[in-house]
C-alpha cells in the first residue's frame, strides 16, 4: 500500500469516528434531553390526571324544543364534538394540510423533523397534528427566546408521546378540533361551523371544511371574515384543496373545480347581543346562576355554566321564536315610521303632557340610569365632569330599523335619540303544557336590553276586564246573553275603602239602552264592568287574578275592573293561558332539563299546575273573548281594508276565519297597547308602547291596542299557521259535556223567566 493510499485510509477511519461520535453524541444529547424534560428540569408536564381531563372551558349551550342551539354561555365558546360526528372531508383536509403521516408515527414526526432541520423549515415544520395538541392543551404560543424554545419544543415532544399511548388517533383528533380557536369566539369546530357557515360540521362541504382547516396556520392571518384577510383566506383554502388532491383524497377535476367556488360566508355571531332568543338567553343566565346554588357537583362544588358544557333544553321552539322575532321587526319598523311623522308636530318630541322642567327632569334621570354614568361615578369622576362629558359630542354607532348608523352625537342626544323608539314585548305559550314558545323583550337586544316580558311592567288597561268577568261568571253562574244596564254606575265613597265616589265613563261616552255581557266585553263598556266588579267585589276579582298567576301586587279597589294595575307580559300571558286550558292554571314553563357535558340528566323540570276556574266558567270566558274577535276591537283579524303597511290603521289583511279569543287593552293618553290572543293550543301576549307613559301616539286611532299591538299577534300568527309542522289549531275550543251555561241568546232570551237583578254573594 502506497503512502498515499495509507493516508486516505487513515482520514476515512479519522471521519467515520468522529460521525459516529457526533451521531452517538447527538442521539445522547437528545436522549439527555428526553431524560431531563421527564424528570421536571424545565418545568413540570402535566399528570396523567391532567392529560386523562384536559382543562377545558366548555360553553353551556341552550337548546330549543325542536334540538336547535339557540345560543350558548361561555368564556370560551367551545361546544365539544365527538370525533363520530366530525365529517369524513375534514380528516382528510386536516391529515393532507398539517400531517400526511399522522396515521404512522407515534407522536412524533422523525422523518419531517430531519428534513424540517436540513432545509432549515423551507419545506414547512415538522410539528404533528398531536404535537400541536400538547402546545394548545399545555403551554401555549412558544416563546421567542430560542433556548426556551427548544426546552418548549422538549416539552412537547414529551407530551405528544403520552398523548399518543393515552388516547387512539381519533380521540387526538377530535380533541384537538375541539380545542381549536377560530377568533370571533367560535372556539372549536362545532362553533366554527355554525359561526361562519350557520351549519353543523357534517353539513360542510369539501370547500366550506378547507377554509376552516386553513385558518388552523393562522386564524387571523387566514380569517375569511375579516376583510383584510379573504383573499389570503381564499388562497390558503386552495392550498388545502391542493394537498387533498396530492394526498388522493380528491381527483385532479374535483380539486380544479372546488379551486374555482368563490368563498361564501353565511356569518352567525354567537354573543348574547346576537342570535335568536337573546332576550329569553339573558333571562335564563339568570335562572341558571340561581340553579347552580341548589345543584352542586357530586363533589359538592358549584357548577360553572361558563366552563362546565352543560346542555339546557327549553320549552322555546326555534320555529316560532324566530317568527314571532319577525313579526315584531315587520310591524314595528312600520310604527315607528309612522310614530316619527307624527312627532314632526310635536315641540316636545318624543314626549306628551310634560313641561320643559318636567322634561329635563326625566332626562337627567335618564342620564343617572344610563352604564356610561355608572362605570364613570364607580371610577370616581366627579358629577360636574360626568355631566361635562355627557354633553361633548363623541363618534357612536347606533340602532336604526334600517341598520345600525356611524354617527357623532352628545351621549345626552343619544339618550334622547332611542326614547323616539317604540318597544315591544311577545311571549307565546301552549295553554296544555306550560312551555313557553316564543320570547321577544324587545326591538333588539344589543341596544335596547331592557326585558319587556319579564322586567317590564306596565299598566294592562281592558285585558284585566275578562278577569272581571271570570270572576262574575264563577260566582254568580252568568251567561254571556244576560243583559245589564249601559247607564253610569256610582259606587259610593267610604265602599272599599273609596275617599269619593267612582263612576267610571265609557271612553265613547255613549249610553243607554242594554247590552249583553258578551256585547259588554266585545265594545269594552266600562260601565257594565263597573257593575260586575261592584257585585263581586274587588276582593274576589283580587283572589282570582293571584290564582291565575298574577304575582304582583294588587290594590283591592274598584278601579283596577278598568287596568289601572302594572302587571308584566309574562303575568298576563300566563293568566291568559289559563281560559283555554279549561280553567287550569299551568305555571309558564321554560326549561325541560339539565344535562352535564356527559349527557348525563341533572335535572328534570315538570310544570306546576292548579285547578282556578271550572270548565264551564273557562269555556265560559272563552265564548265572551271569541266576541270580541267577531264584534269587537278585534274584528280587524278578519277583515281586510287598506294596504298593510302603507296604512297603520285600516290596512290588516289578515283575513283569519278560524275561531280566536282574544283582547285588546289601550291605557289613558295611548300610553300602552295590548292585544291577548289564544287558539285552542296556543296563548299569544303582545304589549307596545313607549319607554316612557309620556311618550305615545297623540290619538288613539294609532295609539290603541288594536293598532298597536294586535298587528304583532296577527302576523306571527300567520307565520306560525303557514307552518304546518307546527301544528297550530284552527279547530274550535273544546266545548264541555252538560254545559249548563246557555250561549245562544236567542235560546237565553226564550227560556228566561224573572228579571235581570242579580244578587250579591259572600266572597269565594
């Protein structure tokens, strides 16, 4: 062997020891690494409690009736998936993007990790779909100090390879959609599905699932909702679509076709200012805040409706909330149209019957009630830079029927500006059960978040009259023909309790001559119910309204025959229910169960109910109410005159033929407008007016419960009837066997003996 040759040989022989070295070394160090990580070095890895329960935030979601979401409460909007329910076409655009070899390595990616560190990253990472799991589960963004990167990077390696003997690829998967966030609070892939595409997971498309699992790069970067960002959202799912071709899960012509969809959004914010039901929602947090007192865990802790992943099912029907939500939209947007014309004569504008101190008065305490003062006076700011501020005029996005409005305006103005709307309130219950079906507080709950169902009370004008008239009917057996006297009847002072006589008029101050009960009630004659109210006493009619369900407090005088009292929608609608439910009484019900995150009931609601009117006496009331949509103010259910809703007063092209009770109620100066409505299975309520007694219609063509609230019941109802699934009767009310009430007049009139003189009679 030459000196040359011998040379090589020696270098070859230098090399290979110190490859082997370097390889032994760096397998050492790696070794060493993996050593120091498990025993805590830097920084402690989760138990094996920890990765057997991840820490989740899990939102609680509302689910209606007909098992649609209605919304959810969360820190975290998250609402866990199984991975049997996550679609085929997601997998694979997630394998095929994140890692083609998901299905062959145990945590860890070797091969991608080598090539990741030769080419310096170019060809993309290395981290595994499960290597991200154990950073989204356990520390988070990495850090920018490289050292602390590369302990991070230890760390979930270490992680990864626990997850992957704890749990099968499919759990891993499904775990880490889950802990996924999408921005716009779509935490995990159910919430990202119904927030960006209004759809469940197995209801994507191929194109919709590509775009989603595109944003897992970079949700902000990626994001094709916000504007800067779609056409980088666009591209980044073509990428997607790419990749599932070269992985064989599309063909070459399905790729090239999906690639050419433009990137349709269908966008539902799931935030308590959004969605369906939001009024119902805010209601029900707060029932749930109270439940969870009574209710602990199993461990005795309390459980945390924002984190838990509790499911509640309620009595709403997601159907008939979203008609009734569009009723209300229709007719009011159409009111307020023509309330700000009129205001266009008005000085005082949006008020009536205040003076200008009165006025300023109102708005002061206006200002004192508002959030802006509050957080302001809790900060510590002093009542003349409050005030100060409240006249500067500052940039604010406001509520309008045709869309919010970027506007500058004082936040006094602004306060001024939202007492010109109108409100409204809808609840809608079945007379059987008790449940609840529709909810509407308001106009809009991001602007007006004031609960005019629950919260709202104000006064009920004639829809406390049929409560008179049960109240007679009960006790004294009366029907609906016998006759009384349309002449002013005086209860004298010192009755009741009365510091002068009361002699109510009738609000068209027409008299004489008699009328039937029923006639009575359909015309609203005030005086025939100041007779009844006079013959049962003010007591009785007391009892019976707190038996119905009436809540609060009402003063035993002669004068609420006439609706002087405050009640609630809710109170009145409940009531209400009871005439069709043959005099029982079912206490409104708007939750069905609780369920844990497991699917495990916790709890289970049955309605309470109370026998309060007999069957006849119920049907009784019925047949009077059925009057009032024949003969009465609610005649215009069946007519139809003039073009809605060009005309406000005479355009009600309903047309209804099928029986319907009802009744509609107008207080002193048009302050409030009632309309109470019920068909065989269904209650209605609906109040309008405005947020203050002195802001109203300035006659009562427009102003009456007739124009204003009735319009509401009419065309959710409509909605409700076009609907067939629903189900809604359009039969007659059940008629009792041996009714022993006449309700023919002709026949009352013929079999009648004596006179009309009715006797008083102890209290029941």
């Amino acid at each position: 062997m030459n000196k040359k040759n011998s040379d090589n040989t020696a270098a070859f022989k230098k090399y290979t020891k110190w490859l082997w070295i370097l390889f032994f070394s760096g397998f050492g160090f790696i070794t060493l690494l993996f050593l120091l990580g498990s025993l805590g070095v830097f920084g402690p890895l989760p138990s094996f409690e920890e990765l057997e329960n991840p820490e989740n935030n899990l939102a609680t979601e509302v689910i209606s009736i007909d098992n649609k979401t209605l919304g959810k409460y969360f820190n975290e909007n998250r609402t866990p998936i199984k991975y049997k329910d996550i679609p085929e076409n997601i997998v694979q655009a997630l394998i095929a993007t994140e890692d083609v070899r998901y299905y062959e390595h145990s945590g860890i990616d070797f091969y991608g990790t080598i090539r990741a560190a030769v080419k310096l990253g170019q060809d993309g990472g290395a981290s595994t779909v499960t290597q991200q799991l154990a950073k989204l589960l356990f520390h988070g963004e990495g850090s920018k100090n490289i050292i602390e990167r590369i302990t991070q990077k230890v760390k979930e390696w270490i992680i990864a390879l626990r997850l992957e003997r704890q749990y099968t690829k499919e759990e891993i998967i499904a775990m880490y959609f889950n802990k996924q966030d999408f921005l716009y609070n779509a935490v995990g892939l159910r919430s990202a599905a119904r927030i960006y595409f209004g759809k469940e997971p197995k209801e994507l498309k191929t194109e919709e699932a590509a775009v989603l699992v595109a944003m897992l790069k970079n949700p902000r970067q990626y994001n094709p909702k916000r504007e800067i960002s779609k056409e980088k959202s666009l591209q980044r799912r073509n990428v997607v679509l790419m990749q599932m071709e070269k992985n064989g899960t599309l063909t070459l012509e399905e790729k090239d076709s999906l690639q050419k969809l433009p990137l349709i959004l269908d966008f539902s914010p799931e935030d308590t200012g959004y969605g369906v039901a939001t009024y119902f929602r805010e209601y029900l947090r707060g029932f749930l805040k109270d439940w969870v007192k009574e209710n602990k865990k199993p461990d005795g802790t309390e459980y945390n409706i924002y984190r838990d992943g509790l499911k509640v099912y309620v009595t709403l029907d997601s159907r008939m909330q979203k008609y009734a939500e569009e009723a209300m939209e229709e007719h009011m947007s159409n009111l307020q149209r023509v309330f700000n014309k009129q205001q266009k004569n008005n000085k005082n504008a949006p008020f009536f019957d205040l003076t200008q101190k009165e006025i300023k008065r109102n708005m002061e305490s206006a200002m004192k009630r508002s959030n802006r003062y509050r957080r302001m006076k809790k900060a510590g700011v002093s009542e003349e830079d409050i005030i100060k501020s409240f006249n500067e005029k500052t940039e604010m996005r406001v509520f309008s029927w045709k869309g919010e409005i970027d506007t500058i305006m004082t936040p006094l103005d602004s306060i001024r500006y939202y007492k010109y709307f109108m409100r409204a309130g809808i609840m809608s219950m079945e007379p059987q059960t008790g449940h609840v079906k529709a909810w509407v507080g308001g106009i809009n709950y991001k602007h007006f978040q004031y609960d005019q169902v629950k919260q709202g009370k104000r006064q009920v004008g004639s829809t406390f009259k049929p409560f008179v008239y049960a109240t007679a009917i009960n006790q004294l057996q009366l029907s609906p023909c016998e006759e009384f006297s349309n002449t002013i009847w005086t209860i004298p002072k010192g009755k009741y309790g009365l510091d002068k006589d009361w002699a109510p008029k009738n609000s068209d101050n027409k008299y004489g001559g008699f009328k039937t009960l029923k006639n009575a009630l359909a015309t609203s004659t005030n005086v025939i119910t100041a007779q009844l109210i006079d013959k049962t006493t003010p007591e009785n009619v007391v009892k019976l309204a707190h038996n119905l369900g009436i809540e609060s407090d009402i003063l035993a005088v002669p004068s609420i025959a006439l609706g002087t009292v405050d009640l609630s929608l809710f109170e009145m609608t409940g009531a209400y229910n009871t005439f069709p439910n043959k005099g029982m009484y079912v206490k409104p019900m708007m939750v069905l169960r609780i369920e844990d995150k497991n699917g495990t009931v916790i709890d289970n609601f049955t309605p309470e109910t109370k026998e309060v009117l007999s069957e006849e006496s119920a049907y009784t009331v019925v047949n009077l109410l059925e009057g009032v949509t024949t003969a009465g103010s609610g005649l215009r259910l069946r007519t139809s005159s003039g073009k809605y809703p060009d005309d406000i007063v005479t355009g009600y092209p309903y047309k209804f033929t099928n029986p319907i009770a009802g009744k509609t109620g107008t207080t002193q100066n048009q302050s409030d407008g009632w309309f109470m409505g019920f068909v065989p299975n269904l209650t209605t309520g609906v109040w309008v007016g405005g947020e203050d007694r002195a802001i109203h219609f300035a006659d009562i063509g427009r102003g009456q419960g007739a124009s204003m609230a009735l319009p509401i019941w009419a065309l959710y109802m409509k909605k409700c009837y076009a609907d067939s699934e629903l189900n809604i009767s359009d039969k007659a009310f059940t008629k009792p066997d041996n009714l022993s009430i006449e309700l023919d007049c002709e026949k009352y009139k013929t079999n009648k003996e004596g006179d009309n003189t009715i006797e008083e009679v102890p209290e029941f």
